[in-house]
C-alpha cells in the first residue's frame, strides 16, 4: 500500500468525520470503495479510522493523483451536508489541489446531478460508482 492512497483514504476519513468502518452510509461506502481501489486492507482501514492523521499537504501528487483526490472530494461533498466551516475545508484543500472555486463547483454540480438522475422513486441513492461515470 503505497502513502498516497494511504493519504487519499486519510483525508477522505477526515473531512467526512466517521468513526466507525461497519455504519451504513454513503460516505462510508465511498471512503470502503476507494480503499479496496487502492488494495487498503479492512484492518488498516479500521486503524486509520481509529487514529486519523493530520492532512498534510499535496505538493508531491502528480496531476493524475491530484484529480482523483478532487473527484472523490467532490463526491464525498455531494453526498453530506456542510456547514460552512466544513466548506471553507473542501474550498482549502481544493485550492490545495491547484483547483480553483469554480472548478470545484463545476465539479460538484456534476456529481449532484449525477446524484439526483440515480436516486429512485422513493428517494433512497441507488448504489453506482459515480466517479467513474464522469471521469
């Protein structure tokens, strides 16, 4: 398992504050899928869940690495409500990425709307990997 999943994975735990791995949620089946993407055992998982490290910066990620990161924020930031606080996070880090606002809400819009054409008719988030269909 290499640091930058591992560091992906930590900052997905960490703006979408969950403390267990067994709940049942979007956010958590979203931070379970992009761990078993990056080959992350359920055991490292539950340790990083546990004891969530500090966020870090994103200096050394390639450009590809640092698409993957703003796709799974964007979806993580669909699919929970946000204070305003939480927002200013998303917005840092999305700067942090070299991604302006706009770029970020552009992102986002795609994913909401992506998001609402797969909810069913009685509202529950019919289960699809959203990042795929639009990347």
């Amino acid at each position: 398992m290499d640091i930058v999943s591992r560091k992906r994975i930590n900052l997905l735990i960490n703006l979408a504050n969950i403390q267990r791995v067994d709940s049942r949620c979007p956010k958590v089946d979203l931070i379970k899928r992009v761990a078993d993407e990056c080959n992350f055992s359920k055991q490292e998982l539950a340790e990083l869940l546990d004891s969530p490290e500090p966020i870090g910066s994103f200096g050394a990620l390639s450009q590809s690495q640092k698409k993957q990161y703003m796709y799974n924020i964007c979806e993580l930031m669909a699919m929970i409500n946000i204070d305003f606080q939480k927002k200013l996070l998303f917005q840092k880090v999305a700067h942090d990425l070299e991604y302006d606002n706009s770029q970020l809400n552009n992102i986002l819009d795609t994913f909401q709307k992506q998001m609402k054409q797969s909810q069913t008719k009685d509202g529950k988030l019919q289960k699809q990997v959203l990042v795929k269909s639009i990347a």
